[in-house]
C-alpha cells in the first residue's frame, strides 16, 4: 500500500491501492473517477484518494444498500473467483 498525507494530515491511496481498498477492479475503480463518483485530488501530477471518502463510500447508507451488501459480496466472490486478492495483496484461499 502506498500511502501519502493530504494537507489536511489525512491518508491518501494511489489508485490501485485505492480500488484493492473498495474491493472493486481497477477498471470499474477508473470508470467510477472519471464518472466523478469518486473524488481525488492531485499531489503533484497524480490523483490520489483520501481514505476517508474511500470509507465513506464503502459504507452502505440506506436499508436496501444494506440488504444488497450480502448479495454485492456474492457476486464479487463469484465474479473475482475463491483466490482473490486482500487488501494486503495475500491471495485469499476460501
């Protein structure tokens, strides 16, 4: 994990580190920025995220979002496959 500090003192990821985060490919992590559903800033040429708006958007904000989070875990299982990698970069073996 690459990690910086913003102005304001908090962390800020790079964006591969910034998808493994949210769980999600780095494809749909770059669709999802350039959709501006994700906001960045930049630290010299580079777009960085804040950990805080990663965990922000992590978490489910109404009851249907809660009850979809099993079922979006799911499909992320089925679609990533049993030896997806952790956040740590380990391959998860299920």
């Amino acid at each position: 994990m690459i990690a910086d500090r913003g102005h304001d003192g908090g962390l800020l990821l790079n964006g591969k580190d910034a998808a493994k985060f949210l769980g999600i490919s780095r494809t749909l992590f770059t669709e999802l920025v350039n959709q501006g559903k994700i906001p960045f800033t930049v630290l010299g040429t580079e777009k960085r995220y804040r950990i805080i708006d990663l965990e922000e958007l992590a978490r489910p904000k109404s009851t249907i979002e809660q009850l979809m989070a099993p079922i979006v875990h799911a499909i992320r299982e089925e679609y990533y496959g049993t030896n997806s990698v952790s956040f740590s970069g380990k391959k998860n073996r299920h």
